[in-house]
C-alpha cells in the first residue's frame, strides 16, 4: 500500500479503518524487524562457527620442549619448520635460554689466554662450561674483537664502532640484571655500561621492544646469535641452515621467544654452538653453503673469544645426620 493510497482510505473509512490500518502496519513493521534478527542472528551464527573451525584446524599455538641442563640453563631444538611453514629447510634451530640470576656466565679470551684460538668444543671442555657460543667478530690478528671488548681490567679492543648493541655482565649493583644487551642509541641504557665489569660490543639485528633493524645483504649463511626476552633471561641461537638474515630474524621474533632484543655473533663456518651436559652432548658449526648441508657435520673453526656458560657443580652428598644446605 503506497501514501496516496493509504491516505485516501485513511478519509474514506473514517476513525476505526484508521485504527485498522495503524495495527496493521505496526504488525508489518515487527514482522519485518523479526525477520531482520533472525539474518542477524543466522549470519553471527554463521561467523562463529567458521571461526571455530579454522581454529580447529590450525590448532594451538606452537611450545617448544625445553630440556632443563641445569638450574637456570634450557635447551631446545626446535625444526624451522615448525616456527614458519614457508621456511623449505628440514633444519634445526638450536637455542638456548639462560636465566642471568640463577646461571653464570662466563668470556674466555685468546689475549688473555696465551694467544691461542680454540674450537667452541675445547674452550668448553678448558673453561668448564656447560654451554659456549662465539663472542662476536674478530679481527685478522686473530685475538681483537670487532668493536669495543673490556673484560674486567683486561681490555682487547678499546675502538668503538657504529654497531648499536652491547653485551653488559657484572654489575656493581645488585639492583641491576647481572646481564644484559644494551642498546646503545637508548641515552638511558648507554648510561648503565659504566656500572659493567665486562662490556662487548655488537651489530644489532634487534632493538627493544623486538623490532627489526637488519638492511643488510639477502645472502644466507648459518648463524650464532645472541638475544634477550621480555623476562630478562639471555638466549643463544644457532641456526647451520644458511637462511637470508631476514628469515632467521622472523624465526626468533616468534612468539614462543618473546625476543626484545638480538645480536648478530658471527656467520659461516667460524659460527658455532658447544653444549656438554648430562642429557645434552653437542658440538655445532657452520657452513658456507647449502650444497654443504647435505654433507657430513663440518668440524669447528678455532676462534679466539667465547660467550659461555659455567657449569655448575653437583652438591656433594650430605654427610649422616646433617640435612643438605638450601
């Protein structure tokens, strides 16, 4: 019924027709606003269930299998795969996540050391640790780190460079982490270095709060790797697949890391990871090319300065009658 026409019959059939034709659209009009709850309610319905199942199928979020080497120290070995989909390698990302107030670490340099470079594996096995990764870039002379390196009253390269990050150990305070990476562009952070006993200094892949910084070459290389969580505890990567740096960042920017932070070690052959623990015997290099993936485990480079992590002492047993010491 158009205006015109209900206007004319509005005159024409007086008061009750009016009264009529008023119930009569007022019933049309709630019909019609049913109707329209019910699509609603069709479409959410709709919309619900189609999220379900791609819930469904894409299941829960993927949880690394952390191997506990010792208090404070985890272990995982994670398959790339698992961490992005488009990633073709059948390769392992190796990490391993320190808790700085509960593990020690410690550097092992050749300048302080007569000199000498040494596998990951040696110096771990020399130093007793349970765990070594490379300390950075060095140098043709084979013992001076690229960029600022002070260890303690020992200083093997007093040149700072462009690079924007640094590895800060040995606090003066006890209201400071025992370890960190600092950003060295933050004025906040730059502050802190001074109350440091060992300060190493190394390109950053990653600054707070977890953004990329690389714009770097493309070309892939294996890579070690050293980051910081949002709950403070330091992470070393390595990765023997040689992955474009861009792809390797992606990976630790997963959100089982919660990587805020993160440094390039070193890439290629000399890079490497060395775990001796009781559940975990490992001793990882590089290599330069994917050809040689295919091939036998390649030996480790000696290189002149490591990262490691101190390996804690069983307790002696308790003597009789004495109850053990928390």
């Amino acid at each position: 019924m158009n205006l015109h026409r209900a206007l004319y019959f509005s005159e024409t059939v007086g008061e009750k027709g009016r009264t009529t034709l008023t119930r009569a659209i007022q019933q049309r009009g709630e019909l019609q606003s049913q109707k329209r709850w019910i699509v609603s309610l069709f479409l959410w319905s709709l919309l619900l269930f189609t999220s379900s199942v791609v819930l469904a199928e894409s299941g829960p979020p993927f949880q690394p299998d952390w191997t506990v080497l010792q208090p404070g120290v985890e272990y995982s070995a994670i398959p790339i795969k698992a961490l992005a989909d488009s990633q073709p390698s059948d390769e392992q990302i190796h990490v391993l996540r320190i808790n700085p107030e509960r593990a020690r670490f410690k550097l092992a340099l050749a300048s302080q050391k007569g000199g000498h470079s040494r596998t990951l594996q040696d110096w771990a096995r020399r130093e007793n640790l349970v765990a070594a990764i490379n300390l950075g870039m060095y140098q043709q002379d084979l013992l001076s780190h690229v960029g600022y390196l002070k260890h303690g009253p020992h200083m093997n390269s007093s040149k700072w460079n462009g690079y924007k990050a640094a590895l800060v150990l040995g606090p003066d305070s006890t209201s400071l982490p025992k370890a960190q990476l600092v950003d060295l562009d933050k004025p906040k952070e730059k502050e802190r270095i001074a109350h440091y006993q060992t300060v190493v200094q190394n390109l950053r892949l990653i600054k707070a709060p977890g953004v990329s910084v690389w714009k770097g070459s493309q070309k892939g290389w294996s890579e070690a790797a050293l980051a910081q969580d949002q709950r403070g505890n330091l992470l070393f990567f390595f990765v023997r697949a040689p992955l474009p740096m861009r792809d390797f960042i992606a990976l630790t920017l997963s959100p089982v890391f919660q990587v805020v932070k993160l440094v390039h070690l070193d890439g290629g052959p000399p890079a490497g990871l060395s775990i001796h623990a009781k559940t975990v015997n490992l001793d990882l290099a590089g290599v330069s090319n994917v050809q040689l993936l295919k091939s036998l485990p390649a030996p480790q480079q000696a290189i002149p300065n490591i990262l490691g992590v101190v390996r804690e002492l069983p307790r002696p047993p308790a003597l009789p009658g004495k109850k053990q010491a928390p």
